[in-house]
C-alpha cells in the first residue's frame, strides 16, 4: 500500500515540461550564424531586457519563426532590422539608431560624465582653496598665537 502511494506521488509531482525546443534547418552554415547574430541581438518586446534568444514568451517564439522565414527567403540583415523596427520600434534592438528620437540615449550619458567630473574638480579644486586660507595666519593671530603658547607652556622638569 505504501509502496503504491508512493508511485502515485511521484507520477503526480512528473509534471511535464513544456520548453520550447527550436529545431531549425537552414540552407548554409552562414545562415545560421546569421540568424544566431539576429536573435541574439534583437530584444523580446515582452520580456524585461531579454533577448530573442534567451526568451520562451510567445512573441519571441513568433519572432523568431519571423527571423527564420526572412533568412530563408534570401532576406538581408539589415532588410530583417527594418522590418523589426517598422514593426516594433527602436525598443526592439540593444543598439538603437542615432536619430533625434534616441539622441537622448547616445547624448545624454557622455554630458552627464563630463558634468559630474567638471563638478568634481571644481569640489576638488574649492577644497584646495579654503585649506590654504586656513594654514595662513594672519600676524596678530600668529602674535595671539604665541603669547597664548607662551602663557600655557610646561615648565621644564630639568628647570629650578
């Protein structure tokens, strides 16, 4: 009885796995590291920065078939891009266009750079400023100084 309850909990717990497993055939090798390269550098609408390579969504599956079918009908790599960003936006690839619409991607992170280093020095260079200020004393608080020096000094234990 144990031994059947058992059984029946393990063919309960073999749930079957539904991984898509893509099995393409192309006319050359040089297809295939093509189609390679194009998913792997093309972005799944769906999923949160994932490529169409890594990504079992649906929309993925479907285009990658799309990739395929292109390959296949003698398509090149930059007619299968123009397709996928007529259809899908710049979204789609990693490495968007320099267009006025992206210019923010391609400008936006070297002027910050160079903002925040231009900051820095400028911090740098104030801190310099006001340690110099500091280390120089004028005469009557270098005389204070002394007289205070003076009035607090130890005697010598060598002294009468």
């Amino acid at each position: 009885m144990k031994r059947l309850a058992f059984v029946c909990l393990l063919m309960a717990l073999n749930v079957p796995s539904f991984g898509a497993i893509e099995i393409y055939e192309f006319k050359t090798a040089e297809d295939e590291a093509r189609y390679k390269a194009l998913i792997e550098e093309l972005r799944c609408p769906k999923c949160q920065n994932q490529n169409l390579a890594g990504s079992d969504a649906p929309i993925a599956v479907d285009l990658k078939n799309q990739t395929y079918q292109m390959i296949n009908d003698g398509r090149s790599d930059t007619e299968i891009r123009a397709y996928m960003f007529e259809r899908y936006g710049d979204f789609i690839s990693y490495k968007p266009p320099v267009r006025p619409s992206t210019w923010i991607l391609w400008i936006f992170p070297p002027i910050l750079l160079i903002v925040l280093l231009m900051g820095w020095f400028y911090k740098a260079k104030q801190g310099r400023k006001i340690s110099e200020q500091v280390d120089a004393l004028s005469d009557s608080e270098e005389a204070q100084l002394k007289a205070i020096l003076k009035n607090h000094q130890t005697p010598d234990k060598d002294s009468p």
